[in-house]
C-alpha cells in the first residue's frame, strides 16, 4: 500500500476467519454487513486483518454493524487503524511529562485522545480510562462523571446502541457455542434467521430503534444524588465528588458546580452543607488508613419533579446529647435557603466505607417522613433508600415500552424484582393481577403502601430471594386464576443480572407468554 493510501485508511478489521481469506472476499462482506462504501480495503491474504477506508461519515454506522460480528462463525473486531507518520515510523508508546524537574513517565498510545472525528466505542472509553489511571493521568471530576459529554448528544446514541448491539451478538455466540455442545440446532442464531427478521448481522434478535431523552431532560435530570464531604486539593472543606484517592486512602474532593447532570438545587444544596460544615465545632470524618476521624462523611439529595427535596446526611456516631448542635444548624441553613428541603434524615455509619450496610441506623430529624414521586399518573412514596429510577423523564418513556411488549391485558403480571411497586402498579390497572416480588422487606411493604395510596386492589407483594419465592407462589397464583389465565413477566434485577434458579422458574411456567427484561448490565442480561 502506498504512502498515500495508507493516510486514507482509518479503520483496523481484524478476525481468525481472515486468514487466507482473500481481500476481495473480505471487502465484499464487510460492505454487505454494513451496508456502507469501501473506500479502500488492503489485505494480504495470509494476514487475519484488513486496512480499510470508508467516508468519515460512515465511521459509526460501520463499527455499528461490524464490530461484534460474526464471519465464518469469528467474531469480528474493529478498531481505529489511523496512518503511520509520514516517515512510515512506528509510533512511539511514551511520551515525556515536560515540566522542569518532574520525572519522565510513560503514557501509553491508548492514554492519548482519540483522533478528531473518530467515534469510540464505550469500551474504547472504557479502557482509556484505565490507560490514564495507569499512567498517573488526572481527569477532573467532570471527565469521570460524564466520560460522554466530549460528544454530541446524537453520537452518545451511536455508542449506547453500538454496546447494546455488540453485547446482543456476544450472547448470540454463547448460544452458539451451548448449541453445538449439546448437539442441538438454534434457528435464531444463523444468518438466514437474521436476514429474514431484519436482525443486524451476528444478532440473535431484532434490535428497535434507541429512544432517546427529551431535549430539555438531557442536563440537570438526576432525581437523586450522593456527595462526599471532605476536603479538596488546597485542604478546604469541599462538598461535591471525589478527584483522586491516595495510598493513605485520604480522599481530595472536587466541587460538583461543572457537573452536567446534577440539578441546579443540589449544587446549592452543596453549597448550603459546605459552610454549615465550616462553621461546625465537628469535623470532617477522616477517611485515611488507621485514622477514622470526625462525623461529617456524606450528603445525599432526592428531588421531586415538582422540587421537593430529600435529605440524608451520613455521619459517624456522636453522644446524643451532642446530636442537636449538629442537627439544628443543618436545618436551620437548609430551610433558609429556599431549597424546597421537605425532609431531612441522619445516618450512622462508623465503617471504613461510604457504602453503609443494611441496617445502619437512620434517624427522621425533620418534615415528612417520605418523599412523594409522580410517575405515569399515580403517586409512589419513597424514602432515602428506596430505589427509584434516577431519571424520572427516561423512565417514563422506558416503563411505557416495556408495557407495550408485555401487552397485559387479561394476563397475570409477575414483576420480578420490583422495588417499591413501579412498574408493576403503574400497569396494574390495564390486567388481571400484580404479583411483586423483592429482596428488600421494606422496599416490599413501600410497595404495598403505594398500591393502597393509589387506590390499587389487584397486586401483592412478596418479600424474600426471587429464586426461593417464584415457583411455589407461581404455582399458587396460576392454580389461583385458572387453567386458562395468560402469565406475563417483567423483570429488573440489579447489575450482576437475573439468578439462574428464577430464570429457570419463569421457563417452567407453562402459563408464561412473555418476558420483559429490563437491564442496567447489557453484559450480564444473558
């Protein structure tokens, strides 16, 4: 390939499959899998890779449909093939920190940005990320709690479903490969299947349009939010996010103020809590090995869409007779400042972690006990800890697809992880039965509590491990409404994904017509 044909060529195919595959062969699928012009496609025929050139504007929707697919049954990977210098040398793997007496460090090729007009996959991100941890690279606070933010709205789409889609095709090959072990066919799996249900390639499935959010909901919408308290890179009293931990585990604490998706109130509310902290005869609660110090740890906020705010302030424990010299002031400043604060709570926790465990005390100190939240028309009330989607606009328009695919009419609804009752009482009116199934005990009875505050009579809810709860109460309820009743699920299990023994209860009910599987870990949805 010539000089400069090679700065024409922007993308690295690589796959098993292509070896000794000839280039012609691999040009021709790659343009029929993404439906895109080959610019270019250079390959020598021993080689498992390709050089190949498409228009920059292609660049998306070709990773979209290559990367993650299958050819010959490999997987295919993309990624970005820029040009060599035009000295045709390899590019050096460090660079120096150039700053007088400061020690010369590597940072590796994958440390440095990505090239203008290239859109990186999330893993691409993903590993970036790492690259500059590894390299001593700081990214502020705003780089690590929106690593997106770089890119246009539109072009974060592109990544999200490209994710989704290469996490669909991943799991596409699983049953590939449980398939072949057992001797069995899977139909879904081959290219014909695909190309007759208008599947992407590699996908075992279909795949919808992404919806996106409104517009008008793309900053500020987080309904809830957690800031540290401690202190920042100058050694003041910071309420916002963490910057970098030390190897004493001291924590430097940066402002939350450039943080796009934190609500305008919070970023007062911080503000607010800074200088009560300030002013307070107790300290900042010191997080370094062997110190575990002082009271003030964590600030955590939950806002209504109509303002009304919930608020959590994590301690360590103090005399109770100290209590009110602690609590009164914090009232008093959040009350003065017109935040809409409706209710105020204190959590003890004396462990080394932030993360309290279950149980840690929590003590009502002002207002309402509950905060009120709207949602598809009816009202749900949630405490401090309750779980709750954090984007209320999204999660509408995510609870009314996944009422369209289930199509409950007539039907018994299982909501498998349910919360506080969200999405099963939200769709409780339009079927037969609601039958709720949590972890959490309290989480259980909000739930209850919220069918009755909306007036609902046609859902239970059951507390305890879906897996030990399912099939004994599935078997009941079916027996319960008939031989003929139709069974709808839906289920919303937390990151490491829906346990087997549940997964095997829904596919013993012969009653079960359809799954809805909401997931917050595409990689952990199979």
């Amino acid at each position: 390939v010539s000089r400069l044909e090679a700065v024409w060529t922007n993308l690295h195919v690589s796959s098993k499959a292509f070896v000794r595959t000839p280039a012609d062969k691999v040009q021709s699928w790659l343009a029929n899998t993404s439906g895109v012009g080959i610019r270019k496609c250079f390959k020598v025929k021993q080689w498992g890779y390709a050089f190949v050139a498409v228009l920059p504007g292609d660049c998306a929707a070709f990773r979209g449909a290559v990367d993650g697919a299958l050819f010959r049954g490999a997987s295919v990977e993309v990624k970005d093939g820029k040009a060599r210098d035009a000295n045709n040398r390899r590019p050096k793997d460090t660079e120096n920190v150039d700053q007088p007496g400061a020690k010369r460090r590597k940072v590796t090729t994958q440390a440095r940005e990505f090239p203008e007009g290239y859109v990186p996959t999330l893993k691409d991100i993903i590993d970036r990320e790492k690259a500059h941890k590894g390299a001593g690279v700081e990214r502020s606070v705003t780089q690590k709690s929106a690593p997106l933010l770089d890119w246009p709205y539109a072009t974060q789409l592109v990544m999200k479903e490209t994710y989704v889609k290469t996490a669909v095709r991943h799991f596409t090959k699983q049953a590939i490969a449980r398939g072949r072990d057992h001797g069995a066919s899977v139909p879904w799996t081959e290219p014909e299947w695909a190309l007759r249900h208008k599947a992407p390639s590699g996908c075992g499935c279909p795949l919808a349009p992404i919806i996106s959010t409104p517009e008008d909901s793309i900053t500020g919408y987080r309904n809830k939010c957690e800031f540290t308290i401690g202190h920042n890179a100058a050694g003041e009293v910071e309420v916002g996010f963490v910057l970098r931990v030390g190897g004493d585990l001291a924590q430097v604490i940066d402002s939350s103020q450039d943080i796009p998706h934190v609500p305008a109130a919070m970023k007062r509310l911080c503000g607010v809590v800074r200088d009560v902290v300030k002013a307070s005869p107790f300290e900042v609660f010191d997080r370094r090995r062997n110190a575990k110090t002082g009271v003030w740890r964590v600030v955590m906020a939950r806002q209504s869409p109509n303002g009304s705010m919930c608020v959590m302030l994590q301690v360590a424990s103090l005399p109770e007779e100290r209590r009110p010299e602690l609590v009164k002031p914090l009232v008093d400043a959040l009350l003065a400042a017109d935040l809409g604060v409706a209710s105020v709570y204190l959590q003890i926790n004396d462990a080394a972690s932030d993360a309290a465990q279950p149980g840690a005390p929590l003590i009502h100190v002002h207002g309402a006990e509950r905060l009120v939240m709207p949602l598809m028309g009816l009202d749900f009330e949630i405490g401090p800890l309750s779980f709750f989607q954090t984007n209320h606009t999204t999660c509408e328009l995510l609870y009314k697809q996944a009422h369209e695919w289930l199509r409950p009419e007539r039907a018994l609804v299982l909501d498998v992880c349910c919360g506080v009752g969200t999405i099963g009482l939200c769709i409780a009116r339009r079927c037969r039965k609601v039958v709720g199934i949590e972890l959490v005990p309290e989480a259980c009875e909000s739930a209850r509590r919220n069918a009755a505050l909306n007036g609902i009579d046609n859902a239970s809810f059951h507390a305890g491990r879906a897996e030990d709860v399912l099939p004994a109460m599935l078997d009941a309820e079916v027996a319960a409404a008939g031989a003929d009743c139709e069974v709808v699920a839906v289920v919303d299990p937390p990151r490491p994904g829906l346990h087997k023994d549940v997964l095997q209860a829904l596919r013993d009910c012969q009653q079960l017509r359809r799954v809805v599987y909401i997931s917050c870990n595409p990689e952990s949805l199979a």
